[in-house]
C-alpha cells in the first residue's frame, strides 16, 4: 500500500553550477548543428575546471567540408553560454578561459544503425530504458519538490541577472524537504540553500536575508512555518564557485534534470544528445505520454517506461503504472498508446517537432514541468493528446 504521510526530499542546480555550465554548452554545440542541419547528428561532452572547458564527442553534417568549417565556430560558442550564466571570475572567466575542442565526425558503425536504408527504418540511436513521469501534486503535472526546488534557484537567477541582487553569484544548489499529508504536498519542513556570494565578509545571515524573500515569493502561501529549518550556506562562505571551485561534466545531474527521485530513471543523460538519441527523446515521449495520461484523468500518478534497441525502429516494450489511482487497466493504457503515437524514433521527433535549435533552454531549472514555447520547446509538456487517449481506452 502506499504512504499518505511522509517527508520527500528533491534537489536542484543552478545555471552555475559546474555540471550545469557543461550541460549548457553542450546543449548550445547541439543548437548551433541543428541550427545550421535539422538532421545534424551531436553527441557532445563538455568538462569544465578552473582556468580550462574541454569540449569532444561526435557530430555530423551530410556535407563534410561544412563540418570542418564549423569547428572554429566552437570555442566561441561555450564562451558565450559562460558569459550568458555569469562568470567572469579570476580563474573562470568567459575571455580568459581556455577552450579545447575534439569533436569529431560520427562513428559510422553508428550510423549505420540510426540511419534509414531500402529495407529498413530509421533505428534508436542506443539501445535503453526511458521513463516519464506526472502526478497531480501541483498544475504542471510535477512532483512538488523537485518543481519548486528549481522555481527558487530560478528567481533568484533572475534577480541576481537583473541587476536587483548584485551580490549574488551564479553558483547555486537548492533542497526542498516537503511534507505529504493524505499523499498531498502540504508543507516545507526544511529549506537547504547554499548560493555563490560576492564577499568573504558576507554570512550565511547575510545571505538568508537575500534569499528568503524570494524562497517565500515562490512557495505556497503557508508551505513555510515557524517549524520550518532553513539552512542557507551552512558551510559559511560561498565566494569560490563554478568550475573554478568544482570540476564540471555533461549529464551529472540527470535526477536533477528529471524528477527528483520521485520517479525511476533509466540512467542515460540528456544534454548534448541530438533527437535520434532515444535517452533524451524517448524520455521526453515518455513524459508526454505520462503527463497527458494524467491529464486526461485516467490516473493521479502515472509511470511509462519505454525501451529500445539501437538500429531498431520500434520500442522493445512499453510499461503503464497507475500505482493505484488508475480509472482504467494499465494493460488499456498501454495497449493505446502505440495507437496514438508513433514511437519510433522518427515519429517521436516529428510529432514533438525535436529536430530545432530548442535544447540550450533546457539545460538547467529541469527539462519538465516547463510552459510549452511557441517555437516547439518543451514540446513534450503539451496535453494535446487527451482526446485521443480517452478515445483509445
């Protein structure tokens, strides 16, 4: 059976956090290809230290003296992404940092497998297991604390951008303790904030009188009470950050990018991954399948896995997960989803529109539980396939 009161702990990253620098720069290699070739294939890593962003991973364009071309292109490209988040530290600095660039064309035992051929379609790009996720905790379909861990790291990087919090710097971690009653989301028990500050004589009061307003401006009225324990930079002094202060990699943060540990993760990363890589677009096919079961008030709480095998069209297996607050059979859900949605890879990103410059967004504050954009990012965060599952059911 499962529990109606409990305590649930989820996480959050800012754009300048180490692993997020490089989940944005890979994100923005990724938008420039697609930019310049919706078919364009990336696969890209970053890491990041004090002083130095070493870029590799494999990409494709079909005219090859293109793809040399746009390798110089690179190095500005990560240090615009650093300038956009903040960095202009003595070590991190977006002009002084240095940028190695090793991306190299793709493996064509890969694409071998990917590409569509005479006697075959287009195939996964990997083989792997994808889930999504949507309860009815709050409007946008997400798990209550990982939604608002990232809604608090996410204004107080508008503040701090805006100019009305000049003493903030981009480094930022965020840890919302959220109390269930009756398995609803009515209370914070404890606030964890720890952010990047400009001065050495600055405390963690000092900083909590910052930050608490806008922790309070985001959260449910009566979410924070006088039981509520805050610990905000409860090391002491935050001056040091970033890479500077942390080595960085693409895809380290995968609960953080997902649902906070409220839901099963299949293990493989998002950013740097163009659509044909089933880790991030059947992930997202799998959240807009879950979201839109929920939507359509089948269940409160929805699980879809899917899995595929690389150079295989259609998915291996599809799994439905109601946990007990199913309106129909799980069997039913599943049995109408492949009728209603093309899951093959090619169907996957023509329906959610995957192959545009839409990535570079989604690099911090969480790839769900976003509004849908007019120009197709977040995509899979729409409920337009409501009707058409109450129909199939």
């Amino acid at each position: 059976m499962p529990r109606d009161n409990y305590i649930f702990t989820s996480e959050s990253v800012s754009e300048g956090h180490p692993d997020k620098v490089c989940d944005r720069i890979s994100d923005a290699v990724l938008d420039a290809f697609l930019t310049e070739e919706p078919e364009a294939r990336v696969a890209c890593e970053t890491f990041a230290t004090s002083g130095l962003v070493v870029i590799g991973g494999e990409v494709g364009l079909s005219d090859q003296e293109r793809l040399k071309d746009y390798m110089g292109r690179i190095g500005q490209i990560a240090r615009d992404c650093i300038r956009d988040i903040g960095y202009e530290q003595e070590k991190f600095h977006w002009n002084t940092c240095h940028v190695l660039n090793f991306l190299h064309e793709q493996s064509m035992d890969i694409a071998q497998g990917v590409n569509a051929a005479e006697n075959k379609d287009e195939g996964a790009g990997d083989q792997g297991i994808m889930f999504g996720y949507a309860v009815t905790e709050t409007p946008e379909l997400m798990p209550a604390p990982i939604l608002y861990a990232h809604k608090i790291l996410k204004r107080l990087s508008e503040a701090r951008k805006t100019g009305a919090e000049p003493l903030l710097r981009p480094d930022a971690k965020s840890q919302l303790s959220v109390r269930y009653e009756g398995g609803k989301p009515v209370g914070v028990t404890s606030v964890v904030l720890s952010t990047q500050h400009e001065s050495e004589d600055q405390t963690s009061d000092d900083i909590r009188a910052i930050v608490e307003p806008y922790i309070r401006e985001v959260l449910p009225d009566g979410w924070l009470t006088e039981d509520t324990v805050w610990h905000v930079n409860p090391t002491g002094k935050f001056v040091i950050g970033g890479p500077d202060g942390d080595a960085g990699l693409t895809g380290r943060k995968i609960i953080v990018d997902t649902y906070g540990g409220a839901a099963p993760h299949g293990g493989g990363a998002f950013s740097g991954k163009d659509p044909t890589k089933v880790d991030r677009s059947a992930a997202y096919a799998a959240r807009y399948l879950a979201k839109n079961v929920v939507a359509a008030g089948l269940a409160e709480r929805c699980t879809i896995q899917l899995s595929y095998a690389i150079g295989v069209s259609q998915p291996l297996s599809i799994y439905a997960d109601t946990h007990g607050t199913g309106e129909v059979d799980n069997a039913a859900i599943e049995a109408a989803i492949p009728r209603i949605l093309d899951l093959s890879p090619r169907g996957i990103r023509e329906h959610l529109q995957l192959n545009k410059p839409i990535y570079q967004r989604t690099a911090a504050y969480g790839h769900f539980g976003r509004e849908p954009d007019a120009d197709g990012g977040f995509s899979w965060e729409r409920t337009d396939l409501v009707d058409a599952l109450k129909a199939a059911v």
